[in-house]
C-alpha cells in the first residue's frame, strides 16, 4: 500500500493537497472565530463580573451607549451585589491601535479586583497597563503612555485573569467620558451577581428594569445579541464549506485519473484471484494513508494561517486563535472524511469500468 502511494507520487501529492486544503481552511476558521467569540466573551466578564449589560440591538458591543443612571437602577435590582460603570474606548491607544482602553472608577469592583503586577494602582489622571499590553507596547511602571492625544503617567501594571482585559488598558472613567466625547454615557455595566441568586432570574430583572438593554452572561448568548459574532460564525461556514467541496473536486478527479491510469493494475490483480472486496480495500487503505497525510498538514497550515490572519489584520492585540482539541478534531474528520469519499468513488470507477469482471472469465 504505501509502495503504491509512494510510485504514484505525483497523483499521490494531488490527493493530499485537496484534503490539506479542505482541512486548512476547517482548522483555520473555526479557529478564528473561537477566538472572536472569546474576546466578546471577555468583553461582558470584564473584572470578572458574572453579567454584562450593554446597549441592545447592536451589531458590536463596543458601541454600546448607555444613560448615566444606569449603574444605580441595576444596583436595586434583585440578585445584584454590586455594578461597576465602563466606558470603552477603541483607537485611544495612540502606539496601538487596535488596543482597548477600559474607563472605570477607583472605587468600582472592577479596579479592585486588579492584581498589581508592579507599580501601585492609578490616583487622578494616570493609567494601569495590562500585563500583556505592556509586552506589547514595551513599557512599565513609572513611564508614560500616549492616550488620545494626552501624555498620561503609568501608574502600575496589572493582571485580571481576564485575556481582553489584561491586553487593554485601565483610565479613570471620568477621563474616559471626556475623551470619548460623552460625559453623560457609558459603554456598559459590569455585574456582580449576590449568593444565592440565579443569573437567568438576575438577567431578566435587569432587562425588565432598564428596556433597551441586553444583559450577558455565558459566551454562547453572544451570537444572540451581537450581530457581528452571528455574522463572522455564518460567514465561516460558508467558507468551510465551499472549501470542502474545493477539495472534494480536487479528490475526485485525482481518483478518477487514477483509475484509468491503474485499470491494467486492478486487471492483473483480478486475474491472480484477488475479489472486489480486496481491492476496495487496498483502495481505502491508500486513501486514508493519504487523507491522514492531508489532515495532518492541513491542520499544521490552518494553525499558522490562522495566526498569520490575526496579525495581518492587526487584531492580535486582543484576539487570539483558539486552537482547541475540537477544532483539531474537526480537521482530522474532514480529512477522513475526504479520503473515505476518494476511495468510495475509485471502488465505483472500478466497479463500473468493468476489468475485473472482464479478466476474471478469461
């Protein structure tokens, strides 16, 4: 069997580039958009807050505008230990971008819940870096960091446990509402939820309390309310799709060459007495000799683009590809599944060409 793969080296290297590229695109994509998800995910479990509550209707949560009075209205409501007000700033990072800048009060759950890495916390207009921002921006403590234009001093380095949070960074909120040009608003509010008390019941009161606000607790609820999530998940699909039936094609043909290429071959094993269930199965055993060969390169090539892909688009500040044991999984299906179906078709070809009937009555 790996002889016949490896003298068909050419027809060989076709098949397991079309059940790579099905694969790659697989592992890739899903992988991406788990790492979307997580940063949504991230976004309404800011200070490790059990709920979020954003704007409804929206199709990113980013842009969420919420009244000034909100905090304290959620603050009544039952089930609720304690809220903490933010203002979400996008592109006010001056030496990145694509960095996030989370306004919250000193006072609020999600400040004290900061672990100082170095440093001390902020007092009056100084900032707290993520420990991963800080990586990536190369600063520290006691320096300074670009804000909207604004030169603020770093009072410390922090870490929350939180992969969104820690690669952002921390201004107090009333600089926050100044810089991004809404002094009664709030992006969202972080929610602590008291002992004892359901999240589904906390939920409902909230949005009963507060209409026109969506609250958010585990990461699956997210393609319910964020438009964009639902988007890139559907869109993602699509694309795997298409992709499987890019490598499908690909398969198929290179098992039909095949055949009319080996006919003389299959004739030969017939005469010598082998049965059609023989050689469908060294068939099935050549093609997932190779389907194994493209599903492990497909998911080598779909880790690394996906990362390529987040830092192509400059995203990798604060998303990350998730590269789980599903997702492998999912790729290695793929490729088996690729791999049964060129051999399925090839068993057809050769069942329909007829030289082993043929032969086997001479």
């Amino acid at each position: 069997m790996t002889a016949n793969v490896l003298r068909h080296w050419g027809r060989s290297a076709l098949t397991t580039l079309g059940v790579s590229v099905g694969v790659t695109t697989v592992v890739a994509l899903f992988a991406l958009t788990g790492g979307l998800q997580e940063s949504a995910g991230d976004l309404a479990h800011l200070g490790r807050a059990d709920l979020g509550v954003f704007q409804a209707g929206l199709a990113d949560l980013t842009a969420s505008s919420l009244p000034r009075s909100t905090p304290s209205v959620i603050a009544h409501q039952p089930g609720v230990a304690d809220t903490s007000p933010v203002q979400i700033l996008s592109g006010a990072v001056t030496a990145e971008p694509a960095m996030l800048a989370f306004g919250a009060e000193a006072s609020s759950f999600l400040a004290r819940r900061l672990v100082m890495d170095s440093g001390h916390r902020a007092t009056g207009e100084a900032v707290m870096v993520g420990s991963g921002a800080a990586q990536i921006l190369h600063v520290g403590a006691g320096q300074t960091l670009s804000v909207s234009g604004l030169s603020l001093p770093i009072a410390g380095i922090y870490s929350s446990g939180v992969p969104l949070e820690d690669s952002g960074v921390v201004v107090p909120l009333a600089l926050s509402r100044r810089l991004s040009g809404r002094p009664e608003g709030l992006s969202m509010v972080a929610v602590s939820i008291a002992p004892g008390y359901r999240e589904a019941r906390v939920k409902a009161e909230i949005e009963r309390a507060v209409p026109g606000t969506t609250a958010i607790g585990a990461p699956g609820e997210l393609e319910r309310v964020d438009t964009n999530s639902r988007i890139i998940h559907e869109a993602a699909v699509i694309v795997a799709l298409l992709a499987l039936v890019l490598g499908a094609v690909v398969v198929l043909n290179t098992m039909a060459l095949a055949v009319v290429e080996r006919r003389s071959e299959f004739g030969i094993l017939a005469a010598v007495g082998w049965s059609p269930l023989q050689i469908a199965r060294l068939l099935l055993g050549e093609s997932l000799l190779l389907g194994l060969l493209g599903a492990g390169a497909g998911m080598g090539l779909g880790v690394a683009a996906a990362e390529l892909v987040v830092h192509a688009l400059g995203v990798g500040v604060f998303v990350s590809p998730q590269i789980t044991a599903w997702v492998l999984l999912r790729g290695l299906l793929v490729g088996l599944a690729l791999s049964v179906l060129g051999a399925l078709f090839s068993v057809w070809r050769v069942q329909r060409a007829g030289p082993l009937n043929a032969l086997g009555r001479a």
